[in-house]
C-alpha cells in the first residue's frame, strides 16, 4: 500500500489532529504530544499549557471548600509542582 502524500511516514500521534484530539480528550497526554511533536510556536504552546496549570492551580488551592487561610501542605506542594512544571514548559 502506498503512503498518504499529506503524511507520508508520520506516527498518528505526530499528526497535528490527533494532538489537538488529545488535548481534549486526553489533555496530559496531548500535552506531552503537544511539546514533543507539535510544530507550533513556543507562544502558542505556553498559552495551551496555561490553559490547564492555571485551573489546575485554583482548583487545588480552592478544593473542599476550604478557605484560603486554610490551605493544607498538600495543596501548597501541588500549587509548587505546578509552578515548575510551568516553568519547565514555559521554557
């Protein structure tokens, strides 16, 4: 069989469809997908990931109901995570 002319070797997770598929479905691994294989530019790829750590952020920082002041060191250690983790992909 002969190779499609649009992608004639390229991986189904290399496809610029199937990442953003996966952003939505999926969103850790398009996430992954999107830094490794996509080839979008750093800008676009920052806003994406921002999209998912700033959520993320509040919801740990907000989760249960609990107030501000009484954030537990669990959240506190994920909000770090996050924060490198951003600063990782922010590059």
């Amino acid at each position: 069989m002969s190779e499609s002319r649009e992608h004639p070797a390229t991986p189904w997770y290399q496809r610029p469809i199937w990442i953003v598929v996966l952003l939505i479905v999926l969103f850790p691994v398009g996430l992954f997908l999107m830094w490794r294989y996509a080839d979008w530019q750093p800008r676009t790829k920052k806003i994406v990931t921002s999209l998912w750590v700033w959520p993320m952020a509040v919801w740990w920082l907000w989760k249960g109901g609990r107030s501000r002041w009484e954030i537990g060191l669990a959240s506190f250690a994920g909000l770090i995570w996050l924060v490198i983790v951003a600063g990782v992909f922010a590059g």
